[in-house]
C-alpha cells in the first residue's frame, strides 16, 4: 500500500463521516438531552459498530477477490456507480436533521449498546463498505495488511467524529441545528462522493 493510497482512504472517510447519517443522528440525540456525557459511550458504540460493520465487507470482498479478480473488477466499477449515486442523492437530501433530545436517562453501557447495534447492524452501512473499500484495495498486496490498515483508520476516525458531533451538540445546538449547515455538509460530501465515484470509474478505465 502506497502512502498516497493511505491518505485518499483516510481523507475520503473523514468527508464521508462528517456526512450526517443514523450514527450521527443517534450520537446527537444523547447530547442535546444529556450533555457531554454521552460523548464517550456513543462514540466506543460507533467505533465498535463501524468495526463490526466493516469486518463482514472485508471478509466478504476478500473472499470474492480470492475467488475471481474478475468478478472483483466488476464489485469495483458497481462500486463507484454507487458512490455516484450516493452522491447525488446526498445532493438532494436537504438539510434536515431531525435530532430529538433522549432525555431518558441511559446507563453509559445501555448508550454504547445502542450506538453499536445503529451503527453495526444498518444494512446501508455493510453496503457502503463493500462498495466503498475495494476502490482502495490492492489484488497485489496482502489482504489481511490492507485490512488491518483500513479498519484501525476509519475506527479511529469514527470515534473522533463521533465524539466530535457529541461535543458540538452539547455545547452549540444551533450549530447542530442549522438547516444551512447541515445542507452545506450534504452537498459537500455529495459532490465529493460524486468526485469519488467518478475518478473510480476513470482509474478503472485506464487501467483496462
């Protein structure tokens, strides 16, 4: 893995977490009704999710590429017309965050549990990997370095943004609140999806 291959995962999942989802909705329901607090709990919970989540796609693109470098090529190109589409529908989403305060109060385990169950078991989440991921695997080099690589990355920066998100809505809720915040994120993180998606595309075919 190039250093270069590194830091376009690594930039590319920041701009892709930063995006608000469920896992980021759930994270600043806990904040605006219980504080600060909630930051670590919620934040282990994605971090943990997103592991669990991420797993199941590597060892599911994994065994593909051991199968067929074909069939892998082909997850490749389906992948980056998804993250193109992907993109576009962010581009419409609008900026709605319907975040409502869980006043209930929450043991901290029960919190961590919920984030981890949100985030691992969100069908869209285990889809994304598998399309996302392969745009940044190497066939050539060691499957299991990559693996290890790309999760501990995108794990520490999921719990970071999670944390991140906790803070901002515990301590500016009309940040967190803003229409025209959360659109500019959206259509930010579409238009890069989009990007994305379509340098994919362009790799895949001057490689062929």
């Amino acid at each position: 893995m190039t250093i270069e291959t590194w830091f376009a995962f690594a930039g590319t999942s920041i701009i892709l977490l930063v995006i608000p989802g469920p896992t980021v909705l759930l994270v600043v329901s806990y904040a605006l009704g219980q504080g600060w607090r909630t930051a670590l709990p919620t934040a282990i919970g994605v971090a943990l999710g997103d592991f669990t989540a991420m797993t199941l796609s590597m060892l599911g693109v994994g065994a593909l590429l051991a199968t067929s470098a074909l069939l892998f090529t082909v997850l490749k190109w389906i992948g980056a017309a998804y993250l193109v589409w992907l993109g576009i529908k962010l581009w419409q989403a609008g900026g709605a965050l319907n975040a409502v305060p869980r006043t209930d109060r929450t043991s901290a385990l029960k919190m961590l549990g919920h984030a981890w169950i949100v985030t691992a078991l969100n069908p869209k989440s285990i889809t994304f990997f598998v399309a996302f991921l392969p745009q940044f695997l190497s066939p050539n080099g060691s499957f299991l370095t990559q693996m290890v690589v790309f999760e501990s990355t995108f794990v520490v920066l999921a719990f970071a943004n999670a944390v991140g998100y906790a803070l901002i809505a515990s301590r500016a809720r009309a940040l967190v609140g803003s229409a025209k915040m959360i659109s500019i994120f959206n259509k930010a993180g579409g238009t890069l999806l989009i990007g994305a998606g379509v340098a994919a595309a362009a790799a895949r075919t001057a490689q062929n």
